[in-house]
C-alpha cells in the first residue's frame, strides 16, 4: 500500500504540471502497464473530483469526532460500567434495614495499636493490587481479635473455621456469631475486634442477626453475644447496618462523639462529612445523641443529621440518600464534594496513597458515581475524562496534577 | 506537516501529537471510507475504531508511511466486515456492477491526491486558489475567466504564480512528500 502513496504522489505532481524525476516517470510507467491503472490515470489527470472530496468532507464533524475518541479512549469500559451500575440499582431495592455508619479517623493504622499475632509466623501484605482489575475482595488485610487478645489475620486461615467464638466463613467472607454460644467456653459478653484495613471490605453477622458491611479503612467492636438491656458496638470508619429488630433491646452504634439508637430501622451515619458525623435515616425512626447532650434529635425519613464534633452543632438537611448509603451497594455517589475528599475515599478502596502536584486542584469539587468495585485505572480515566486533571499512577502513589495538554488547536 | 518524529511522540504516549495525527489523516480516511459505505454514521464510527487501533497500538509504529498504511488497512478491513455484517450487502454489490467505481487502491489514490492538493491549496489566497480548483478540474482559461469575471490574461498570471508557489510549497512537505514537487 505504500506504492500507492508513492503513486498518489507522483500523480499529485503530474495534476500540478511539475515536472517528474527520471524515477517518478518509470515507477509511473510501470504503475500503468495495467489497463485498469492506465484508464484510473486518464480520469483523475483530467478530472479530480476535488469539489467532490469537499462536499463529502464536509458531511462529518472533525471536531466532535475527536472528541468521541478521545472519550472513548479514556474510558473505555463504559458499557460495562454502565451494566455494573445496573446492577447495582437493583440490589438496593432490596436492603429493607440498613445502617452505614461513616467514620473519619485520622491515622487508623497505628490506631490499631495490638500486635496482630497471625496463625502463621509472618504478617503477609497483599501485594500491590492490578489497577486494571477490579479490587480483589481480599480477606488478608482483615484481622479479628477475640476475647484474651488472641488476634487472626484472616488471610492466613485457608478455610472456614471456629475462631474463638466466632465462625468464619471463607467462601462468603464474613464472620458470623451464633445466637446462643457455648457459654462455658466464652464469657457471654467477650468483646470482639473486628479491622479492616485499607483496600479490603468484609461482613459480620451478630448474634442477635445484625447484619453489617465494612468499608476499608473500618474497625468494629462488638460483644460476641448481647446480654445487657442494650445492644451496643463501637464503630470507627465505615459500616452498613442491617439491624435487627428488637425493640425491648436497643441497637447503639458508639462513634467518637455520638451515639446513634436504633430498635429495628434504617439508617446510615457518616462521620467523614467535612468534620461532621452524618446520620441519615433511610426508614423507621433514630435518635442521635451527641455526647454530653442531655437530649436526642429524632430523625425522620429521607433525613439527615449533621453533627459538628467542634462546634456542637447539629444541623438536619433532605439531601438523597445515595449520597451516604450508595458505597454498600457498590456505587459511590457524591455530589459536589472536594477532589481531595474524593481521591482519599478512592485511595481507602484500593490502598493507595494520593498526591497533589498541583495544591489548588484539592479544593476542586467533583459530582458523580463510582462503582465500588470499578479497576482503578477506570476510575482514573473516568476522573480524565474531565479533561481537568491527569493521574500518575506510580508505586502505589497516584500523582494529580493540572491537565497540560489543549485538545482541540 | 506531520513526519516519523511525530509518530514517535505518539509512541511516547503524546496525546496532542495524536490530536494533531487524527488532523492530518481525519478527512482523506472518511472520504475513503465514505466512497464505500455511502453512510455518514458507519464512516465515523469506523473511523473511530480505526483511529483508536492505532492509538493501542502507537508502541507498534515509528514512521508516517507505516501509520498511514495500517490507517487505510484498518479502515478498509472494517468496511469489508461492515458489509460482511449488513443485509444491504447484496444490494450494495448488485449497485457495483452497474455503476462501476473506483477499485479501493484507485480510491485511495484519490483520497490522497486530494487531501494533498486541498491541504496545499487551502493555504493560497482567494481568488488564485479558486482558479487552481477550476484549473485542476480541467476548465479552460476562457470559462474560467467568465466564471470569474476576470481576463483571460490575469488567469494566465495567477494560474502560473499559483503553480509556482504551489510548487513551492509543496517542496517544503519534507516527510510527507520527500521527492516530489522538488
């Protein structure tokens, strides 16, 4: 196909009556022993369809068709995000009692100060993951403490098996506890330990059938079998709470600052709210405590409660409640939320760390949906797309900086 | 004018230079593939699929010619599987036989003869590049000049400055015409 080019070129010359080279004129000759050739030559000497070539260059949009493939190109998975998304909307129809308690921590690493004392001699770290993949939902950075200080890394334990008092499940990668545990075994109020680290999630099942799902980044205590007249569990991070109902025994869910009572509804907490602790009711009723308050603010659905751990003010807004609940049922929705808080709830899904090339972009806010379990690299590209920022992924560390390139001249 | 530079910093994972690829190539590739599927819509979106080939696979390339080549290759296997694909193939072929077209190769021989000589007429003024377009589809000076309510002798004179400067130009397309119109 490249003779053709050369032909076109020594043809171009010949319509320009520029003279040809000695070696124009015999690749030429040779082109048009074939009759076929020789006739082509004939016609487009004599007429080039030049008006031609314009009138049909002229149906199509260069422009818009750039930008259609630079789309494409930045985010070329979108089918199948779309069907994720899909989905996604179908499996919140269905969670009936829910609550995410949404917690910002500051250093959870070293908060979680015991030693984790593993089954195996070594503390293993999950390789760096594919940003290509989705996240694996991997149990190795998930460490249960039970009752005595005994810790397991989970990912060390190749099957389901009897840890303490609980019952891990390795298939459906949760922890459940049994209504009615040997009491001789375990003291009947043991509490346990549940961390989850930075680019894992995992769910635990209560004895009293409380279901809950945790973010990464998420640490939970529990007592392995609820005794007293309330049920309580301290949270720091991020939960989804399906709480059972069991209105003689009130469900409190202790974050720093608040206590949130449930009987038996559905709700959501999100102390990662610029500095506040948001408690969005989803149905039934809640009531939020602020530490020290000698009253509760009762919630009604479709609500939500911002609590301000500094100041001590509560305020209640009716914002969609995707906005908190959306990361349980694997989209993440935010609306007009800073780039900076954005980026550090990716980095918590998928254990990297985020750095700002550029300090002013921070401040950028961004409205949209992300799947929870979207590869990294989408995530990046779909955040490109924007045509705003660029992402240097690098060692576990993405780099954000000012888009440099002009698309269209 | 683009040339083998460009196609490595394409390589780099340049992105403007691509832009700038999809500029140079955009029109001559859709009058291409036009000619063939007579639709606005399937030209584009082959193109489209052709363009972001070729950016997958930008590792792969280091000069002009070659990216200009798999362009054309890429576009024409697409039309061959778009008539593969479509019920109207039959039709389209029965049309062929009786309105005889331009083989593929001359096809492309045209769609770049014209993106050459538009891209060196486009930079000529006005009214010399209207007189090398009616030049160059074979109109006598006389109708020419009637056309353009102008002398026959001034169409003489700026046909011939036209080609002089044409020439000149086109000699400076290092790359893309390294040894003609020199």
């Amino acid at each position: 196909m490249s003779e053709q080019s050369d032909i076109a070129k020594i043809i171009s010359k010949v319509i320009m009556r520029i003279e040809l080279t000695a070696d124009e004129r015999t690749l030429l000759d040779e082109w048009s022993t074939d009759a076929s050739h020789r006739a082509y030559f004939e016609q487009v000497t004599h007429f080039l369809p030049l008006d031609d070539y314009r009138r049909v260059t002229a149906l199509t949009d260069e422009s818009a068709h750039l930008r259609r493939i630079t789309a494409q190109i930045h985010a070329r998975r979108r089918p199948l995000l779309l069907r994720m998304l899909r989905i996604a909307v179908g499996a919140a129809a269905v969670v009936l009692f829910g609550l995410l308690i949404h917690y910002i921590i500051g250093d959870w690493q070293s908060a979680f100060d015991t030693p984790a004392v593993t089954a195996s001699s070594t503390e293993a770290i999950a390789p760096a993951a594919d940003p290509d993949m989705p996240p694996k939902v991997s149990n190795r950075r998930v460490i249960l403490k039970v009752a005595g200080g005994k810790t397991y890394s989970l990912g060390q334990i190749p099957s389901s098996a009897r840890l303490g008092g609980a019952q891990y499940d390795v298939s459906r990668q949760m922890i459940s506890y049994d209504a009615m545990p040997p009491a001789k075994l375990h003291p009947v109020d043991a509490l346990n330990e549940l961390a989850v680290q930075r680019g894992a999630d995992f769910s635990l099942t209560l004895s009293d059938g409380t279901r809950v799902w945790l973010n990464a980044d998420t640490r939970i205590k529990y007592p392995t079998r609820f005794t007293s007249g309330e049920r309580r569990v301290w949270l720091s991070g991020e939960a989804y709470f399906e709480v059972a109902h069991d209105a003689e025994h009130p469900f409190i869910v202790s974050v720093d600052g608040v206590d949130v009572r449930v009987c038996g509804t559905t709700f959501n907490i999100n102390t990662r709210c610029h500095g506040t602790i948001a408690t969005t009711l989803v149905e039934g009723s809640v009531a939020v405590i602020p530490s020290g308050a000698d009253h509760e603010t009762l919630l009604t659905p479709g609500h939500t409660a911002e609590f301000a751990p500094t100041t001590g003010l509560l305020d209640i807004n009716d914002r969609d409640i995707q906005l908190y609940i959306g990361w349980k049922t694997g989209q993440y929705h935010f609306e007009k939320i800073t780039l900076d808080d954005l980026l550090n709830e990716i980095g918590r899904w998928h254990d990297v760390k985020i750095r700002f090339a550029d300090e002013h972009l921070r401040t950028e806010q961004f409205t949209g949906v992300i799947g929870r379990r979207f590869p990294l690299r989408t995530i990046l590209l779909m955040l490109e797309e924007t045509n705003y920022i660029e992402c240097d992924m690098h060692d576990g560390v993405i780099t954000v900086k000012e888009k440099q390139y002009q698309l269209m001249k | 004018m683009l040339d083998d530079q460009h196609i490595e910093r394409v390589a780099e994972d340049d992105y403007t230079a691509f832009v700038e690829l999809h500029h140079a190539l955009y029109e001559r590739l859709f009058y291409y593939v036009y000619q063939m599927v007579k639709n606005k819509e399937v030209s584009e979106d082959i193109l489209q699929e052709t363009f972001i080939k070729y950016w997958e696979n930008r590792k792969s390339f280091s000069s002009f010619l070659s990216v200009k080549v798999y362009m054309y290759t890429v576009s024409r296997n697409m039309v061959i599987h778009h008539f593969r694909d479509n019920e109207t193939h039959h039709r389209i072929l029965e049309k062929m036989e009786y309105e005889p077209i331009l083989t593929e190769d001359h096809l492309l021989i045209t769609s770049e003869i014209c993106a050459m000589v538009q891209q060196a007429i486009a930079a000529l003024p006005a009214q010399t590049r209207r007189v090398i377009e009616l030049s160059i589809e074979d109109r006598k000076v006389s109708e020419i000049a009637d056309e353009l309510h102008i002398s026959p002798n001034t169409v003489k004179t700026l046909k011939k400055n036209a080609y002089q400067t044409l020439r000149e130009q086109l000699s400076h397309l290092k790359g893309l015409l390294p040894f003609i119109f020199g």
